[in-house]
C-alpha cells in the first residue's frame, strides 16, 4: 500500500510539474529567453536613447509568433511607463517611450485647461496620435509634444442637460476653450463633448473656422 501511495504520489507530482511548466511558458516562453529578452530590452533602450532605464514586467505572446513584450521606465523618470517588445509581424525591438512621454505633456499642459472652463465634467480625455514625422525623432531628449502628434479632446458632460435658460453659457465657454487650445499651437485631430442631451463633435477644418460663438451654437446638436 505504501509502494502504491509512493506510485500515485510521484505520477500526481510529475501531472502537477508539467501543468506549472505549460502554463509558465505560455506566459512567460523559456526561462532562459525570459532573461535573455529582458537584457536585450535594456541594451536596446539604453543605446538608443543614451539613459538608463529600469524594465519592469515582462511576458510571452504565444499566439503572436512567440513574441517577447515588456514595460519600462527611465531610471530618472519612473512617472512615465512605456511599451517596449518585439513586432509579431518583423521580430524586431520597437518601443513607446516618445509617445507616452509626449502623452504624459499633453495631459499636463491641455488638462488644466479644460479644467479651468469645465470644472464640473463627468470625465474628460486627452489622447495623442503621432504624426509621421515624430519617426526623425532621437536622442534622449523630449521634444515638445505639439510638433510632433495630433491631438483629441474629448469631454463627458453626462449629468448636464443644456436647456434655454444654460445654452448661452454652455456655447460661451465651448468657445473660450477651443480658442485656449488653439493658443497652445497644437494640431487638432478632434474635439468633442457630449451633454446628457447635446452633443458637439468637431474635425480639425471645422474647428480652424470657427470664430464666433454663433458659428459654434449651430454645431451643437441633439443626440440622434
């Protein structure tokens, strides 16, 4: 019976070590690579970029070609974490470090402005979408976000229902914010805000020829 229990004992350890075993390569591939990827990540950063940076998690993507991805930060700049991994399609190291950085400018150079003339959002966001140049880009030093990135401004006013006694302050202070905007120089790529009954949604041409709060009430129209 003891010899029996050893048996059953050793077959459950081997079942149970090659499950662990599975599952840790489908997320994390070789131990070996694991390691060797991760220093790979970091020599590869540190020359392109001339800094330290410190790589953070890192996983296997067994079902993109077995590819190696990982998150990172400059050493002297832990505030902004950024992609860096292998290209399913080349195999190739590409990362995100200039586009979250310029990410992290945007939200703290435009936020406060939208801050400032809708105090009460429900919740607003500012993405960036590089531009083809931002490729010329290198070196560790960042470059101002605004010459090399499009950006959309996007404003939740989902408890506020615009009535005839509120639309001329609602218009008013649209206006004065894409005019704010407009004096930080950035490229446009979309503005939006959206009110419990309202909604505007404004392109990049329709935005540049606005210059009165009239022409921009009658952009402001009902949910359809």
């Amino acid at each position: 019976m003891t010899l029996l229990k050893s048996k059953v004992f050793l077959v459950l350890a081997i079942i149970v070590a090659v499950i662990c075993g599975f599952v840790f390569y489908f997320n994390y591939g070789k131990p070996w690579d694991l390691i060797s990827y991760k220093n790979e990540f970091g020599a590869y950063l540190e020359e392109k970029y001339n800094k330290e940076f410190v790589i953070e998690k890192i996983s296997f993507d067994i079902l993109h070609g077995g590819t190696y991805h990982a998150y990172a930060h400059a050493k002297d700049n832990p505030e902004v974490t950024f992609y860096v991994g292998q290209n399913p399609s080349t195999k190739d190291t590409e990362d995100s470090y200039h586009y979250d950085s310029w990410r992290k400018q945007a939200n703290e150079a435009l936020g406060p402005i939208v801050e400032k003339f809708f105090p009460d959002n429900f919740n607003y966001a500012i993405q960036i979408l590089g531009m083809e140049n931002n490729n010329d880009v290198e070196g560790s030093e960042i470059p101002n976000f605004i010459h090399y990135s499009t950006v959309e401004v996007g404003i939740s006013m989902a408890e506020l229902e615009v009535t005839n006694d509120n639309r001329d302050n609602e218009i008013e202070r649209l206006f004065l914010l894409l005019n704010a905007l407009k004096e930080q120089g950035i490229n446009f790529h979309h503005f939006g805000v959206s009110y419990k009954n309202k909604t505007i949604q404004l392109q990049p041409t329709v935005i540049d020829s606005i210059n009165s709060t009239e022409e921009l009430e009658k952009l402001l129209v009902d949910y359809r």
